[in-house]
C-alpha cells in the first residue's frame, strides 16, 4: 500500500442546493442560501434578533439550484465509478433533510427516467442509472469479461426488506408485511444480508427495469405505510466482477463494489437527537440515522469506541465508515427560508463529516478457481435446501407455530445481536478500564516511595528547625544590638555631615575673597610695570626730538645765512647791471632822434617828386584823349562816305537785277515746256543764290573795314550787319523754299511760276528797302558816336583838373603834419631820459633797505641760536630730573602671603562619606563573605574603613 492509503483519504463531501418549488415561487419564499460552485462556498444568511448574519461553509464541490444532473455526475461521480472499476469499494450517501432532492440525485426524476433515444439518458437521470450506464459502457468498451450483480434493499425501522424480491415470494408473506431479511456475519469481519436477492444483470436497460420495480415498491410502501420513504433508507449495490489474466497466464477476478445510499430524512436525526430519550420510547424509529450521527462524531473526535453495531445501517456500511471503503456524501439542502434550520444542521453536520479518514484498498483479486470453489459450495447449500423443500423430509410445524417461533427466532436473533453488540462495547471499555487500572497501580505504588522519603526528611527538617530556632532567637538579639549602634552611629554622622557643609560654605565664601584680593594685586603690579615702561620710553623718545630739534635749527641757521650772503650778491651785481643800461638807453634815445628827422626829410622830397610827376602825366592825358577824339571824327567821316558809296552800288545792282528779273520773267512766260522751266528755275536759283553771296561777301569785306576803322561804333554796326545778315539769311531762306516751291509748282505747272516770280519781285523790292532803311540807321549810329565821343573828352579833362587840385592840397597837409612830428618826437625823448633817471634812483634805495635787513636778520639768527642751545639743555635736564628722582615705583615688602590654591570639597563628596545604605552594604559583605564559607563563629568586618577625604580630591 502506498503512502497515501496509510495516512488515509477525507470522505468526500459534496452539496446540492435545489431549485425553488413551484409552490416556493408562487408563495414568492425568500431564499436564504446562496451557493457559488467556483469558490466551493456557500452562505446562508440569518436574521438573528434583527441582525443579518452570514455563514459561509466550504465542501469539495457545491452544486447550485442550477446545476443538471448531467454536471453533478460529470464532476462528482465519473471519478468514483472508475475507482469502482479499479477494484475498489466505493459508497455514495445522499443525506438531507425531506424534500430537498435526496431521491431526486440518487435515482433522478422518475416521471422521465425512460431510457431516452439510442440508449441516451434522459436529462431527468440521476446517480444510479448514469453510473449503470457508465459501468456497461465501459465494460464493453474494454471488452472484457465480467458480471454484474444488483441489490436493492430498504431499511426501515430496523427492519430490512429486499425491494428487487419477486412478487410471488411477498404475496405469499402476509400481505402487510414485506419479507423481511436478517443480518448476519459473514465471517470475515463484514456482515450480509440474508435471503436477499441478487440480480444478475446484463445491460444497462435491465437495471432500468429493476430500478423502477424497486422504486414502485416503496412507492407502494409509502402510501401505504404513512410516508414511510422519509423515514426509511434505501441501499442500492452493484457488485461488479472482472476477469483479468496476471503475466503467468493465471486468471483472476477483479472485483469492485458500488453503494449508493439514500439516507432517511435529517429531520429524523434532529427531532429524535433532541428528545432522544422519547424517541427510543417511541421505538426505534430512526436509531440507524441517529447511530450514523454517532459514528460520524466518534470518528471525527477519534474517539476510542465507534459505534458501528448499535444499527443495522451502519453495520452495513461499516467498511464505508472509517474503513476500507473510498466515501462520498451529498448534502442536500432547500434554498427556502422555511427550511433554514434544517438547512444549517444538514450544512453542520456534512461540514463535520468531511473529518472522516478511510484508508481506501483495493479488494484482492480472487483466483477463479477459488471463485468456482466458492460457488460450488453455494450450489451444493441451496441443492440441499431444494431437496428438503422437494422430499419434504424437513421439519413440519403448524403455520402460526411457525410464524411465531419465526417471531421468536427473530427476537432472540435481534437479541443476540444487540447483546453482541453491548458484549463487544462492554470488553472495550473493560480493556479500557484494565489499562486504567494497571496505571493506577503503579501511579499508587510510587506515591508511597515518595511518602516514606518525604516523611524521613520532615523528621530531619524538624530537628533542624528546632536548632535554627534557637539560633535565630541569638541573632536577633545580636541585631538588635547593632541596630541601636548603628542608630547611634548614624545620629552622630548625620551632624558631622551638617557642621562639614558649614563649614564647607564658609571656606567656599574666604576662598573666593582671597581670589578676588589677589587679581587686585596682580592688576596693581601689571599696571605698575606698563607705567614704568611707558615712562621709559618716553623719555628717551624725548631725547631723541630734543637732539633732533638741535640739528633742524642748526641746519636751518646756516641755510639762512647762506641766503642771506646770496641776496647780497645779487644786489650788487643787479646795481651795476642797472647803470650800465641806462646809459645804454640814453645813446640808444638820441640816436633814434636823429634817424627820426633824417627819415621825414626824405619823406618829404618823396612827395615833392610824385607831385611833379603826376601833373606831367595828367597833362599828356589831356592831350591824347583830345587828339583821339580827333582822329576818331575823322574816320567816321571817311566810313560814311565809303558806306554810301558801298549803298549806291548795291542800289544800282539790285535794280539791274530788277530788270533782268523781268526779262527773264517774260522769257519764262513765254515757255512752257517743262523741262525747260525746271532749267530755268535751276538757272534762276543759281544765279540768285550766286548774286546773294556776292553781295554778303562784298558786305561782310565792307563791314570788316568799318570794325576795323570805327572800335566805338563797332557794336552798332555789329547789330546792323547781324541784323542785315538776319534779313538776308531769311531772304535766302525764304527764297530757298520759295525755289523749292517753285520747283515743286513748275512741275506741275508752269503757269503757276509766273506767279511765284512776281512775288520774287515784291522780295526784291522789299531787299531794296531793307538796304536804304540800313544805311540811314547807319548814319544814325554815326552821328551818336561822334557826340559820345565829345562827352568823353569833356568828362576827362575835368577829372584831371581836380586831380591837380587835390595833389596841391595833399603836399601842404603833408609839410604841416611833418613840422608837428618833429616836435613830438624831440619832447618824447626829454621825457623819456627823466623818467629812466627816477626810476634807477629809486632802484638803488630799495636795494639800500634790502641789504640792511638782511643784516639785522643775520643778528637776530645768531641770538635764536644761543637761546634755543640753553632751553634744549634745561629741558633735558628737568625729564631726566622728573623721570628718575620724582617718579618712584612700587617697592615689595615680601610680606604678602602666597596664593594658595587648595580646593573646597563639594557638598556630595561630603556626602559621600557617609556610610552607604544598608541594603548596599550588606551587598558588598555578601560579595566579600559568601554564606557558603560563613562558619558562624567570627565576624569578618567588610573592608577597612575609609580615611575621611581621603578620596574626595
Ligand atoms: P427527498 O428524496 O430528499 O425527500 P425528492 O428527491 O423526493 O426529495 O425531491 C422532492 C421534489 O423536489 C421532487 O419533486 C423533485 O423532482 C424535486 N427536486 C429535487 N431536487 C431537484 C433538482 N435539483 N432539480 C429539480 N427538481 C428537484
Ligand atoms: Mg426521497
């Protein structure tokens, strides 16, 4: 076995809260439970005295009001079936109180517990079809060989009745009462039940049919027996054997077990767990559902005895209690509030039952042979059984004999069991009490050694006590003695310590005075010393000035006097530089005289000659511009008769060109062919323009002639030839177009000429007068000229006339402002030479007065210095005589008393010399005299004592 089985495996506990009813939702009934299958938890709400309280209660699985059958299977069951088919023993309890669903889980709903399409469930299914099926199905799937047994049986009130035996068998029984079927050992520790049938089935749909029949008969029962089915429990087994062949070829036979159990109604448990008393008064109406309570508490508490034998039920199931068997229980509830109390107690008591350990083990496999043996050995039992029915060579009583003796046989069975039972409980609790007893013995017999000992010692200790006593009664006498030293002791150390803090205080107070005294002294003595040293220097700071005085005045002296010797140097040479420049001066004044008049002199013939020459050249003036007027008269004259001349000519051209104007007019009119005309006036324009140039060539020569001649009337002729020319620039200009117009016109027509030369004729005329209207302008020009020039000349000689006049006037200023300069120049010189005179004169008294004050100043300096000699002596005489007769310094008597430092004890340190308390005392003489080594007989003082202030400093 491994590891896991010896520590033993948990029951199992599952929970399944129903659905609301539809009575329950019609009465619209609170629900107080609330199941949360992931967390495995469920909680019920309770309203105790007002207050909403939660319990929460967590099992392996929880299925919800939600949850199918199909998922209660899946995740609960599948797992055991396999361990059934594994060889294991296996038991399913549904436990709850009535109408939570019990029947409902283990067998599922029977209205639609036919077999659905190809062997499907129908949804409805519960436990025992779904793991049929699943056992068949597996089987097969294996395709192994096996076998399949069934038992269904129902306990109620002690009694068991087999619900799959045929009907005949009942009918023949009484027809209330069903068979009923005993209990026996089977004599391998577990029981069977007798006489019960089992059914060997084949396939699943058999045990449908085996099922209901079971079902209807405690339907039946239930009627007819007042509810009986919440109290009765139903056990429905399947046995299932296997054959295998082991590695030596050997077959064998696996066999597993599958109980699953519909319990009675818990509000059984609780009704009679509570007036239990009445309750077996009442019969033994549920003592299996109550045992199984016991069982459960004692296996949990590991309580020593379990009650397994006290009910048939839980005889039956045993092994699944604690033992070998792998165990799971279904609680169910209601979600209803109407059920809350019961709810709780069910929650409580599947809550506890999870503590339950079994130690699950494989069934052994059986060899067939055994298995065969075995069976021979039930068909030879039954042969025998059948024979005797068959011979009828039984025993033959009355039938109500029998029935009675049955009876009675049944008492005595049930008694015998039940005082197996009590004989069984009984040997456990005397091995329970032997063991007891022996302790007891034992504890007893060692009490008494040690009373003997502990007696021996009180003799002893009293003997000892009595001298202790004794002892004790010395010691405190001693005590008390030392007590009353002490007390005095300490009395007399209590004033000592006070007149040594008087005392204290007042040597604390002289020590401070003496203190401050002797800073007195030493203040005295520091400023003493600072005094001497201060007067000290002094003096010979002052020695040293005097000196320093004498050597400045000294130096000082003889600085002056060198000066003083300078200045009159300077003096004499400054006198003699003065007279030498004065004479100096004085030649200098007469020579400047005399260069005075000799420059004025010749001033004065400088005028003389300028004078005569500017009336000379004012005279020839005068003659030239009157002979220039002349000449001028002349040319003009000459000029206008050249011009007229010149006039008459060009007259007499122009009127000959007149005529040959004409002619050539008529001759122009008399042809009329073109090209002869664009000749002719080519003819015409040269000869024109060729006349033209003559006659401005000949105009311009004439002109350059008059310029020449005639400068004043240059400008007006310049006009007159700049206007002629204007003329006859515009003449020819307009000829020009005039020819080009009749080039133009005699192209087109040769008439239209005639008229154009006509009009050359009036130009001509037109030139004509221009000419004459020239030359009289000329004239005009002449005429001016000449009166210009008369007014000129006029103009001249009347500003010569008073230039001569005004160069008299002149030379006589000149001969008057000469005399008066004369005269200054000569009174300045006087003046100056008298002034030079006073002025060295009074130079040479200041000088006087300068030397005389510097002698006086030498005097006086000598007497500074025989003065200042005398007082720096005396002066040094008297400090030396102040600083070292008068001064006189501090003189030590050596009488003064030394400073002596001696430190004041403080008030703790006197303190500290008292004797330490007691307590710490009798410290130090245990540390110094253990009791261990304590004889008794001499006292050993503690240490020495203390020399008084000896440890203070
Ligand atoms: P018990 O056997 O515990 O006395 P039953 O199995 O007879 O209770 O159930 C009582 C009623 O409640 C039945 O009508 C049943 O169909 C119904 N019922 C119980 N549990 C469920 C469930 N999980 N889902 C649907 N109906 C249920
Ligand atoms: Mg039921």
């Amino acid at each position: 076995m491994s590891g896991r089985h010896d520590k033993g495996v948990n029951v199992q506990v599952l929970l399944r809260c129903r659905p609301f009813s539809d009575d329950e939702l019609r009465n619209n009934a609170p629900h107080v439970v609330t199941c949360n299958d992931q967390q495995r938890e469920v909680a019920v709400s309770q309203n105790i005295a007002g207050k909403q309280i939660d319990r929460v209660f967590t099992f392996d699985k929880v299925f919800g009001p939600k949850a199918h059958q199909k998922d209660l299977y899946e995740q609960a069951v599948i797992p055991i079936v396999n361990e059934v088919l594994e060889g294991f023993n296996c038991t399913i309890f549904a436990y709850g109180q009535t109408g939570t669903g019990k029947t409902y889980t283990m067998e599922g709903d029977s209205k639609r517990s036919k077999s659905g399409p190809k062997g499907e469930l129908p949804s409805g299914a519960g436990v025992i079809p779904r793991a049929v099926k699943q056992i068949f199905d597996t089987l097969e799937h294996q395709n192994a060989e096996y076998s399949v047994k069934v038992t269904f049986l129902e306990l109620y009130n002690e009694e068991i009745t087999d619900l799959l035996a045929p009907e005949e068998i009942s009918r023949v029984v009484e027809e209330k009462q069903k068979k009923l079927l005993p209990l026996m050992e089977d004599g391998k520790g577990g029981v069977l039940v007798k006489g019960l049938e089992e059914e060997i089935v084949t396939s699943a749909s058999e045990i449908f049919t085996l099922l209901e029949r079971g079902s209807a008969k405690r339907k039946t029962a239930e009627t007819l027996l007042n509810k009986q089915s919440s109290r009765s429990h139903s056990l429905f087994s399947i046995t299932i054997h296997i054959k295998e062949a082991n590695p030596e070829g050997e077959e064998l036979i696996k066999c597993g077990k599958l109980n699953l159990v519909d319990l009675a109604g818990s509000e059984n448990i609780s009704r009679s767990g509570a007036r239990e008393g009445r309750a077996r008064e009442a019969g033994e109406i549920n003592k299996s559902l109550l045992t199984l309570g016991r069982v459960i508490t004692a296996l949990v508490e590991h309580l020593g005895h379990i009650p397994y034998r006290d009910s048939k039920l839980t005889r039956l199931l045993r092994d699944s209690l604690g033992g070998r068997t792998k165990t799971c229980i279904i609680a169910t509830v209601s979600p209803a509030v109407h059920c809350l109390e019961e709810t709780l107690s069910t929650l409580d008591y599947a809550h506890r039952a999870k503590n339950i350990r079994n130690k699950p083990e494989v069934n052994q496999k059986m060899m067939k042979t055994t298995l065969i043996k075995d069976l021979y050995g039930e068909i030879e039992r039954l042969k025998a059984e059948v024979y005797a029915t068959r011979e009828k060579n039984g025993v033959y009583i009355p039938k109500e004999r029998y029935y009675q003796e049955e009876l009675e046989r049944k008492s005595m069975a049930d008694r015998i069991e039940q005082m197996e039972a009590k004989i069984e409980s009984q040997q456990e609790q005397f091995k329970e009490l032997q063991t007891n007893y022996n302790a007891r013995v034992q504890e007893c017999s060692d009490l008494t050694d040690k009373l003997d000992l502990t007696q021996n010692n009180l003799d002893q200790t009293s003997k000892e006590l009595s001298n202790a006593q004794e002892e004790v009664k010395r010691c405190q006498y001693a005590i008390k003695e030392r007590d009353f030293i002490i007390r005095e002791q300490k009395k007399a150390e209590n004033a000592l310590a006070n007149q040594a803090c008087v005392l204290r205080s007042k040597l604390e107070r002289s020590h401070k005075d003496n203190a401050a005294l002797f800073m007195k002294i030493a203040r005295g003595d520091k400023m003493n010393a600072g005094n001497r040293s201060v007067v000290n220097k002094f003096e010979s700071e002052l020695k040293q000035d005097v000196k320093s005085l004498c050597n400045t005045v000294t130096s000082s002296m003889f600085q002056q006097n060198e000066q003083l010797q300078c200045i009159e140097k300077f003096c004499h040479t400054f006198t003699n530089l003065n007279d030498k420049a004065m004479i100096d001066l004085k030649k200098k004044i007469g020579g400047s005289r005399a260069l005075y008049v000799s420059h004025i002199e010749e001033l004065q013939n400088v005028v003389l000659l300028h004078k005569a020459n500017s009336n000379a050249n004012l005279e020839e003036v005068k003659s030239l511009v009157s002979s220039n007027a002349d000449s001028a008269e002349e040319l003009l004259a000459e000029e206008a008769a050249k011009g007229l001349s010149i006039f008459n000519e060009l007259q007499a051209s122009l009127s000959t060109q007149q005529g040959e104007m004409a002619h050539f007019a008529r001759e122009l009119r008399q042809e009329h062919s073109k090209s002869d005309a664009q000749k002719l006036i080519a003819e015409v324009t040269s000869l024109v323009s060729n006349h033209i140039c003559r006659q401005k060539e000949m105009v311009d020569a004439r002109l350059a002639n008059i310029r020449e001649t005639a400068a004043g009337g240059k400008k007006v002729l310049d006009q007159q030839v700049s206007s002629f020319d204007r003329i006859t620039s515009s003449a020819k200009r307009k000829w020009q177009d005039f020819s080009t117009q009749a080039e133009n016109d005699a192209k087109e027509n040769a008439d239209f000429a005639a008229a154009k030369h006509c009009r050359f004729e009036s130009v001509l005329q037109q030139s004509v007068d221009a000419t004459e209207s020239a030359l009289n302008h000329s004239k005009m020009t002449h005429d001016s000229v000449i009166e210009m020039g008369k007014q000129h000349l006029t103009t001249v000689d009347t500003l010569i006339r008073s230039a001569l006049d005004s160069n008299d006037h002149h030379d006589r200023e000149i001969s008057c402002l000469r005399a008066t300069a004369k005269d200054d120049a000569l009174k300045t010189n006087e003046d100056l030479s008298k002034h030079t005179d006073s002025t060295s004169e009074q130079e040479r008294k200041v000088i006087s007065a300068i030397q005389e004050t510097t002698k006086s100043h030498v005097k006086s300096l000598e007497s500074l210095r025989e003065d200042h000699a005398t007082q720096s002596s005396l002066i040094e005489q008297k400090a030396h005589d102040t600083f070292h007769n008068k001064y006189t310094d501090y003189e030590p008597s050596g009488n003064t008393p030394k400073r002596n430092n001696t430190d004041v004890p403080s008030k703790g340190s006197i303190e500290s010399l008292r004797a330490m308390p007691m307590e710490s005392l009798s410290e130090e003489f245990r540390e110094n005299n253990s009791f261990e080594s304590f004889t008794g007989n001499e006292s050993k003082i503690c240490s020495t004592p203390r020399p008084p202030l000896a440890q203070i400093n």
